[in-house]
C-alpha cells in the first residue's frame, strides 16, 4: 500500500534536524535522491563521504563517524 499523498510530497512536513549523506561513488539515481531531500527538507544538510558507495558507514567509517558526530554537536 502507497502512502497518500506520496512521501516525498510531505518532505517539507520534517521540522527536525536533518543530515544526508551520501557516498562520492554512490549510483546516480541515490545522489539525485539526496539532492531531493535537501531541497524539500528546510535546513536539512549534505555530507557528501569520499571514497563511498552505497554503504557509507562501512566504507570509510572515520569520516562517517565524524560527519555524524559534528551534525549531532552542532545541533
């Protein structure tokens, strides 16, 4: 079953903090994903991990952990 309307025309409902992220080697279709959500979310930002796919967490942990870590400090 489909949520209606559909999600991505609720985006701008989120009122939280809101951090992306994306891996530099991602697929095309996820980067255009996240430029979607930081365009619909209000304050939402972009952390864009180098040396990533998909997996970002696994991929290059370090600076996952640390974008992660300065979004939740500077909240």
């Amino acid at each position: 079953m489909w949520p209606s309307p559909p999600s991505i025309q609720r985006l701008s409902e989120i009122k939280v903090p809101t951090l992306v992220v994306v891996g530099d080697h991602d697929v095309t279709d996820i980067l255009g994903v996240a430029d979607i959500l930081i365009s619909k979310i209000t304050g939402a930002k972009k952390v864009v991990i180098h040396r990533a796919g998909h997996h970002v967490n696994m991929e290059n942990p370090k600076e996952f952990d640390r974008s992660v870590t300065d979004f939740l400090n500077n909240l």
